[in-house]
C-alpha cells in the first residue's frame, strides 16, 4: 500500500508532463531529419508523453485501489486518543519533491534534458518513498483524507497502558478521547476507519 500511495502521489506531476509533451507527440514535431533518421529527441519526447499518460490512469488505478481499503475490515485494533496533531502542513515540502523533476521537464528539447527528467523522477519517488512523505499528498485531500500524528493508550504497560505514537489518514476528524481502530497500511502507519467517543 505504501508503494501505491507513493505512486499516486506524484499524479500532478504525471499530468502536467502529460499536456506539456503529449501534444508534439500526437503532432509528430520532430519528424525526420535530413538524413532520413528520426532524432533521439523526437522519439524520446513521443515515448515520455505516452509513458506519462499510462502513469496517469495507473495512478488513478492504485488511488481507486486505495480507496477500496476502507471496506475491509479492521486488523488494528487501536487505542484511546490521548494528544493528536494535524499533519496538514508538508504539503509544501512534499510538492518541493514534485518540483525539481517538473523543472527538468522544460528541457526535453536535449536528450540530457530527457535523462535529466527521468533520473529527478527516480531520485524524487526514492525519497518520498523512504521518508514516508507520501501521506502528505494533497491528491488523498481530494478523497477528503486527513493526516494526524497520533498517541493513544494500548495494552502493555507498566500499569496495564502504555501511550504509543503513530500516523493515521482518517476520513474523519478525530479529537482527543476516540477510541480508533483501523487498518494498517506500513509500520507505525494506519488507515482509520472507525471511531467512537469512550
């Protein structure tokens, strides 16, 4: 699920790339050279344009799949919210990943232009990927998701509690007191999808 959501993440990116290269490649701008051989640059640009439309629909795909996760049943049990925090507020650096390959993208008239975008792509999705940047993405904002970093009471302490800390992406808004459970989608992470006040 992680890799699904760090997929999807990049979709505005997919979808400016998208309209920026995808009309020379219907047109045919490159067209043949004077020696009769189609320039790299040409065939590059055609191949990029379609690649980033089919990372499109398989964004919308996996962000579909996603979404399904919230008809299946809980396999976390959850606690009682002690402290939350709203996690809304990285969309911006999340979007500086976004922005260096969207700036390599004007270059695709050279073909270190082209490798240059696709390497920033790479390196991009590697980072959001390990830093777990992509519950940041304002793209789950548009199924109505929220980020919260989240303590509640579990089972194990000293005294029978024990307060531990985790992220959760919930269609609800939580406050302190919920007894949430969920669904867990990597470690330390979770989908909430129920909530009742104790």
């Amino acid at each position: 699920m992680r890799f699904e959501l760090t997929f999807s993440a990049f979709l505005p990116l997919y979808v400016l790339g998208s309209a920026y290269l995808l009309p020379d490649a219907i047109v045919g701008s490159g067209g043949v050279d004077d020696t009769g051989v189609i320039p790299f640059i040409s065939v590059a640009s055609v191949v990029s344009a379609w690649a980033l439309v089919a990372m499109v629909v398989a964004s919308v795909l996996l962000l579909l799949a996603f979404r399904s996760n919230f008809r299946f049943t809980s396999n976390w049990a959850g606690g009682k919210v002690v402290r939350l925090e709203a996690q809304n507020g990285t969309a911006l650096s999340f979007y500086s990943a976004i922005l260096i390959p969207l700036v390599t993208l004007c270059q695709f008239s050279r073909v270190g232009g082209v490798l240059c975008f696709w390497l920033s792509v790479l390196i991009s999705f590697a980072l959001v990927y390990a830093d777990c940047a992509f519950l940041s993405n304002p793209v789950l904002a548009l199924f109505g998701l929220k980020t919260y970093r989240v303590e509640y009471e579990g089972e194990g302490g000293a005294y029978g509690q024990s307060v531990v800390s985790v992220t959760v992406l919930t269609r609800r808004s939580l406050s302190e007191g919920d007894v949430v459970s969920g669904r867990s989608i990597g470690e330390g992470y979770y989908l909430v999808f129920d909530r009742r006040r104790k």
